[in-house]
C-alpha cells in the first residue's frame, strides 16, 4: 500500500484505528485545551480522535487486512452520536470521556476488535473498550478538574487507520485509509 505515508517495503509501522472528529468538535476541543490545560503537553487539533483499536508495530503487509476489517465492521454499524460526560486522568495522559448513548460506538469496538483476533493482528485489552479523546500527556500527574468542553453531542466524521510516527516531541499520527460509518459493502 502507498499513501501520503509511503508505507511499501517489508518494514513495519506503529498503527491503531479510530474514530475522526468533525471539524467543529476539533476547533471546541482544541480552543478549550488552550485555556484549561495550560500545565500540559496538549494533543494538536490534528492528532484529536477516538481510538478503538491499538496494534502497536505491525508488518507492513498488514495494512490492506487491517483496513479492510475496519471498512467492514464501521459498514455494519448506523452513524451514533458520542458527547462528552467527563474528565479523566491516567498516571499519563487527560482525557475527556465520552457517552455512548445507542451503544452503536461499542458495538462498532467489539466487532472490529473480533475481526482483528480473527485476522491474527490484535489481542483483546481485558478491561472494556472506554470511548474518549486523549487531549493532553504529561509526566507527573496534575491532577486537573476542568469543566468540559463546550461540545455538544457529535457524530464521528468517519474511522481511518492511523500511521504513528515517534518523535521527540511526541507522536504524530498520518491517515493511511479511511471509510464512512455505515456504508454499504
């Protein structure tokens, strides 16, 4: 597969998949980040999404697989509404967790995650899937208790499959392929 990535050759690459955010929903989150998160290292509009699923360092080869369990299990799902219900923090990261009110979010996590097994390239976490956007990183826990962004209920753009590039100032993330919810196979 090439993409704006270049991902060809038999290396490997850092990849997860994960919901896209409207616009709006990155300009609120972005602008609210600005003013509550001063004490951290923020995520960039850019990088704001909704992870499902973390594959970590994966062959090459995986990627055309990859994209098309995620093509299939966003095309057996309705478009959902997410909205922000609360503030977390983990000894690493801030994150802002969303309500899954139809459960079609979860449902879209657990039949991507069964086709990932099926395929060989991801391992269930044993704790449940927790939609939320990770908006900032930091070493020593500030231990924060922002209001919430001023973002109403949303509906994902689409999900993609994401390039994670390290780099000294933290992950960038790069589109490989992406898919609308609820498409038609």
């Amino acid at each position: 597969m090439t993409s704006a990535a270049r991902v060809e050759g038999d290396g490997s690459l850092r990849l997860f998949l994960a919901l896209r955010l409207p616009d709006d929903v990155l300009d609120a989150l972005s602008a609210w980040g600005a003013r509550e998160l001063v004490r951290c290292r923020r995520v960039c509009r850019e990088d704001l999404h909704v992870t499902l699923a973390f594959l970590g360092w994966r062959p090459t080869g995986d990627v055309a697989a990859v994209a098309a369990a995620l093509r299939a299990a966003a095309g057996g799902v309705e478009p959902f509404p997410l909205e922000p219900c609360g503030w977390r923090e983990t000894g690493s990261v801030g994150m802002i967790v969303l309500r899954d009110p139809t459960g079609r979010a979860t449902l879209l996590a657990g039949a991507l995650h069964r086709r990932l097994e099926e395929i060989g390239v991801y391992r269930r976490d044993c704790r449940r899937w927790l939609p939320h956007v990770t908006v900032a990183r930091f070493r020593d826990r500030p231990r924060l208790e922002p209001p919430l962004p001023p973002v109403r209920t949303f509906v994902p753009s689409d999900a993609a499959a994401y390039l994670s590039c390290l780099h000294p100032s933290g992950a960038r993330y790069e589109v490989l392929d992406s898919t609308p919810i609820g498409h038609t196979l």
